[in-house]
C-alpha cells in the first residue's frame, strides 16, 4: 500500500504508526517521510500516559488527509480516531468493534479473501489504482555490504533458511521434524547450505537442529537484527517456514518458500503468491485458527506432517545448479 500510495502521489507526506520493536524494518524507507514508534509493552501504565498523550498530539497537529488502519483492533482504531485526520479508513474487522471509528471500511470479499488483498481494496476507496509494479521491500546496499563483511559465505553458498520458531507453539512444526529434514535433505542435495533464523527465545530450537549436519548449518538464533533478518532472506534460494513473520518477508521478495501449516487457514493468511506451496494436513479440526489446541490429539495438525513430504516439496522447488 506505502508503494502504491507514493507512486499515484509521488507529492504525498506518508509516515507510518509501528510498534517500537519493528521499526527497524521500516529505516531509511524511501518512501517514507517519518516513523511514529509505539511502546506496545507497557503502553497502558500511567507512567507512559505522557509519551502517549505527545504522539497523539503530534499527529492531530499534522492535519492527516487520510489516515489508515490495516490492524482493526480496539487500540489501533482509537488511535486512528484520535489522529483527527480528513478521512479514517479500516477493514471491515468485527471482532474488537474498531470500525465504529471509522468513516469508510473496505470488506472482505470472501471469507477465503486473503489478507494481503483486503488490505489492498482500501485503496481503490482512495482512488488509487492497485498494480504490480513495484518493489517490495527494496534493498539496502549498506545493509547487504556489511552483511557480506560478516558472513563472506552469505554470497559463494547456496543457502536453505529453515525457520522453526512461531509465536503460537501450536503453529510450530516439532523440532525433531525439522532436524530429521535437515539430516535427510543434506544427504539429498549436499551442495545445500542450512541458516537457521529466529529470536533468542529460539535458540534452544536453533541449537538442537544445527546438530542434525553441523557442518553444512549456520545458527543465526538470536543473533540477527530485523534488517540483517531481510537481508539473508534475500540471499536464500529457498526457505522452510512455519506461519510467521519471517515467511511473510520471503513471500514479498519472491524467494521460494514451503510453508508448513496447522492451525491457520493459508488462502487466508499464507504466503502471498505462494500458497500452493503451503504444507497442511486435511484433519476435521484444521484449519481451527485458534491458538490453543483442544484436539484429542494434541498438535496432530504438525505433529503428523510427514518430514518425507517436506523433503520432496523442497527437492522439487530447489532448482538444481
């Protein structure tokens, strides 16, 4: 949408509203004119109630044409509402009420509507054609050349990013399975390299893969920034992914990607343009889109998910050299 908006208005100041841990992502954006950083931990104690009260002020101050809210959630539609901007626009989203503040909501067209395009039917409400051509997450050549200084492999290997960690543990394919991968995709294609991505919260996953081929896996848990994150990404050939953040990024630039799902619905929220590749068992409880599980069989959804599958989805999607 940030894409799309500059190229109809090239003339347009546009400034994004981001949680404070995810701002790195959006950093010398190009089409960006500035960055609004919210403190999601905490936000509501009284001690912060004075920061909050500056950024609503600022923005009120801006005199907004429009202001937009893709998340719909109580808290992001307050804040879109206290903005004061020409025109609030939303998702037609019921489950916290937030299109009460709202003057124009774009609805879903489907239940099966994936995400990606009911954001992108905000636009057309606006007058902005939607199109293709454009760059998604553009490069960053600072970032890629340090990143090369770092890891002088990132560019003579050809690396397979594996990416174990979720933040619902029921979204998360068992790290056996993702060791047993790795031990039999690396008998299989030998030439492939393994990078393991995630938090630091993931490194006891990062530890127990890598010892699958230690020598033929780099464990990177705990020790990327977001930028560095994009940036391997885009020197992948291919990636392995639970439904996550991570996997979102690999779809954007176009790297080849298996997704392995259980609790959610890909036509819904996986992979944009890549959901034939998304892995999902046909089970009577799946897609639950639920966080916690209450079948009888506890994680049955990845749980049962055949490594064997996986290794032949990846074998064929990895061009050979």
């Amino acid at each position: 949408m940030l894409r799309l908006i500059k190229q109809h208005r090239p003339d347009s100041l546009v400034y994004w509203w981001i949680e404070n841990g995810l701002s790195s992502l959006l950093d010398d954006d190009p089409d960006l004119s500035g960055i609004v950083r919210f403190h999601r931990k905490g936000w509501a104690q009284p001690r912060n109630w004075r920061l909050l009260c500056q950024d609503v002020a600022w923005m009120r101050d801006q005199h907004f044409d429009w202001v937009i809210d893709l998340q719909s959630l109580a808290r992001s539609g307050a804040f879109a509402w206290l903005a004061n901007g020409k025109l609030t626009i939303g998702l037609d989203e019921t489950r916290e009420g937030a299109r009460g503040f709202y003057d124009l909501v774009a609805r879903r067209a489907t239940w099966h509507t994936h995400a990606v395009d009911w954001y992108l039917s905000v636009l057309p409400l606006l007058g902005v054609p939607v199109h293709r051509n454009f760059t998604w997450i553009p490069e960053r050549p600072a970032w890629a050349t340090a990143m090369r200084q770092r890891w002088p492999e990132l560019a003579t290997a050809r690396w397979l990013l594996l990416q174990p960690g979720a933040r619902w543990l029921n979204k998360r394919w068992p790290v056996e399975s993702f060791s047993a991968f790795v031990r039999q995709f690396s008998r299989l294609r030998p030439e492939v390299r393994f990078a393991i991505l995630g938090s630091g919260e993931d490194q006891p996953l990062g530890a127990a893969i890598s010892q699958a081929a230690p020598k033929q896996t780099l464990d990177l848990t705990g020790k990327l920034s977001l930028p560095e994150m994009v940036e391997w990404i885009r020197a992948a050939a291919m990636m392995v992914t639970n439904d996550t953040g991570p996997m979102h990024v690999a779809a954007a630039m176009g790297i080849p990607l298996i997704g392995l799902f259980g609790p959610t619905e890909p036509r819904r929220t996986g992979p944009y343009g890549q959901i034939h590749h998304a892995l999902q068992l046909e089970l009577p409880c799946a897609p639950c889109l639920s966080s916690r599980c209450t079948f009888s069989r506890p994680l049955e959804c990845l749980k049962a998910l055949p490594t064997e599958r996986v290794v032949d989805a990846a074998n064929s999607l990895l061009p050979r050299v």
